[in-house]
C-alpha cells in the first residue's frame, strides 16, 4: 500500500510499505477514504516531537471503511467509521473513568520506558505520533490497522458525507473538551489564543456552551476571517497589544476563561518569543509558549485556563507567580475522544457545529509531501488539508475549486 512517511526533519515522502494485517482479535483493517493533516503533525515535521524514526507512518486525523475484522471486534465489513486518534483498552483505571487518552494498557511495553522518563508516567496510544505514544502507524494511508476496535470507532449514518464527520477524529473533540474545561458560564467572555482548526472548534464550542463573547486572536487573515465568520471578536497581535486590547474590551477585568490553542510553537516578535525561538533552533528547548504567557497575564483574577495546545517538554520563562497570585484554574490534556463523539455526531446532524468552512484544500495522499510543505509555509491559505487516498496525483483543489465540483 501507499503511506506518508516521515523521513526527518522537513522530510515527508509517500512510500510503498507492507499493507496492515490482524495481530489481535479485537483489531480491524481500514480502507482510509479520507485523513486529514493535524497541526499537531506540524511539530513531527518541525522535528520538536522526540521519538520518531524515519519511515513511520503519520496521520491521526482518518476514516474509512471496515475492509477485515478479528474475532472480537464489534464492527461489521462494509461499515464506515471515524477512528479516534487517542487508542483506549476501555478497561483500564484510566478508561473507566473516561480519561481515554490516558489509557495505561494501549502504549505496549516496548515503548513506554522513553514516556515514563519524559512525563513520570507512560504515555497513552496514538496513532501515528512518535514511538512515546506506541509507535502505532498512523492513518495518512491507503489502509490502516485499528487496535481496539470495539472501543471508540464511529460509526457513521448513511448519507453522511465524509467532510462532515471526518474531524470527530480529533479536532472537534479536542476544540469541544477545550471548550469544557474552561468552565464557560452563561454570559462569561472567552479569550481564544489561534484561530488554526482547533481554536475555530473551541469558538464555535464556547459559543453553544454559553459564552457572551468570544475574541479570537491570531494573525493570519483568512483564519481571523473564519473566527469573525463564527460569530467572534477578533485581535491581530500584530497590530494591537493583546494585554492592553483584551482589558480595553473587559472593562479592566479580563476575560473569564482564556483557550491556548497554539501550542509550542508560537509566533510572534516579542522579546519573549524571539528568545524562545533562538533558543528552539539551537535545539536548547522545544517549547515556544509566548501564547501561553499572554493568556495567564490576560486572564481575570480567579478566572479559567484551558491548554489544548501541544507541548512537549520542559518550558522556560514560565510565569508560575502570575497564575498562582491570579488565582487561575487550569486544565489541559490530550483529549478523551471516546468521551465526546456520540454526543458531537448528534450535534453536527442538528447543524449546532460548521465542520467544513475550515477545510481550505484536497489532495491526493500523493500530495502529502507537498501539501506539509504548503500547510507550514503559507498558513493564511491553506488553514485545513484533506487527503484523499486514490484522489489523482496533483489534483489539489482549494475550497473554492470544490465549490464548482
């Protein structure tokens, strides 16, 4: 079969590998008929994400059709699923308590040394992320193994096309649980740190759960664009200065709960950051969190802190005392899909969520190398990239294109 493949730092090739095959009875095999590339797939091909070897296969974001199932499974031939990024038992401490990510029994022995080391504690599975989450092949592929697969697969009504319910794989699970754990009351502002596919999720997310207000910041136009389009506020941290804009617009208060959802790789000219930068590229330290510090010095005293951003290591500069005088809640994690997805799917057939105005391009899986390429240099333009597996070769369409199809 064709897969993407990582091959190093700025290196991604579509290669010919083995197809999947059964290992455990409660396993499927799915044809991947379509696989989204996530932010989070940013960082492997900036290199930040340790734990990669060159030929995994990449992707978290998929779905398909069953084509093969083990013995214990609960999905039939011919049926089409969403498939989970996080890998969940759905027996262990962890999954009885719902925290499906961080299931204790889906990162195999073999590769859970390097996460203990690194976070305390072994990692949960997930496809496609590193040999710290399991070392799983991911799903930007013609096929893809499915381990526990009576335990989160979606299944999908007919007539349900697959743009509509493809994001319930991650990023609208992940924008929702954002969304939820920064405790939204009715009438409460919400303060949005990137307006990439997450955080256009985590709007729409806060606005269902609530909130009066949402201001989204960001700098690329077309992604403040969709924010405003969602029923946002929005600030250009190039052209304001957030702190001062966000108390401006609260009064002097602050917003109620503030969503980080950029992660570690921040942008943006400030001391803070240019320092961050250097000190990335020297391979001295792997996180960029100038985001994250505008949140906890923007945020109300007593408010909420929400991190569905990625990071991945050791973070410098590290306002501590600010979020601890402040008082500030703060939640983060990797997200429980398994938790959510029924309840979304719902809420998408209802209309309550836009799952397709952010998808910006497809592509042919061929395409994969160039549509990383594109994605990580020209953000403003292409702010969400579907693959399509058997999709003719340089047959890349914007949104627009797609509109006249």
């Amino acid at each position: 079969m064709r897969a993407v493949t990582w091959q190093g730092r700025h290196k991604i090739s579509v290669e010919t590998v083995p197809d999947p095959e059964i290992v455990n009875p409660r396993d499927i095999i799915l044809k991947v008929t379509s696989t989204a590339i996530c932010g989070s797939d940013l960082h492997l091909y900036d290199g930040y994400i340790p734990g990669m070897r060159a030929g995994d296969i990449v992707g978290h974001e998929f779905m398909g059709e069953v084509v093969e199932t083990g013995a214990k499974s609960t999905l039939k031939k011919g049926q089409r699923v969403v498939i989970p990024f996080t890998i969940s038992c759905g027996q262990c401490f962890f999954c009885e308590k719902q925290q499906f990510s961080a299931c204790d029994n889906s990162n195999p022995s073999e590769t859970r040394d390097g996460s203990e080391t690194m976070i305390g504690h072994a990692m949960g599975g997930a496809f496609g992320y590193a040999h710290l989450t399991g070392g799983y092949a991911g799903g930007q592929a013609e096929f893809v193994r499915v381990p526990y697969s009576d335990i989160g697969p979606v299944v999908i009504p007919n007539g349900m096309e697959d743009d509509n319910v493809l994001f319930l794989s991650d990023i609208l699970p992940t924008g929702w649980q954002a969304a939820i754990n920064a405790d939204i009351e009715p009438g409460d502002t919400v303060a949005v740190w990137g307006c990439g596919p997450v955080g256009l999720f985590a709007i729409q997310s806060a606005r269902i759960l609530g909130a009066e207000r949402v201001i989204a910041i960001d700098h690329f136009p077309a992604r403040l664009m969709l924010a405003t389009q969602l029923g946002a506020e929005i600030l250009d941290y190039t052209q304001v200065d957030i702190h001062e804009a966000l108390n401006e617009m609260t009064g002097g208060i602050g917003p109620d709960a503030c969503i980080d959802c950029v992660g570690m790789e921040s942008h943006g000219f400030n001391l803070d950051n240019v320092y961050d930068q250097i000190k990335a590229q020297l391979f001295l330290a792997t996180e960029r969190l100038h985001a994250l510090r505008q949140a906890i010095i923007a945020c109300r005293k007593g408010g909420r802190l929400s991190i569905p951003g990625v990071y991945g290591g050791f973070a410098d500069k590290f306002p501590l005392g600010q979020l601890m005088e402040k008082g500030l809640t703060v939640k983060s994690g990797q997200t429980h899909v398994q938790k959510y997805t029924a309840n979304l799917l719902g809420m998408i057939q209802e209309g309550q969520f836009d799952t397709t105005s952010l998808i910006s391009h497809h592509a042919s899986l061929e395409d994969a190398a160039d549509m990383y390429r594109h994605w990580h240099d020209e953000q403003n333009e292409y702010t969400k990239i579907v693959l399509r597996p058997g999709l003719e070769k340089s047959a890349a369409k914007s949104r627009e294109e797609m509109e006249h199809v």
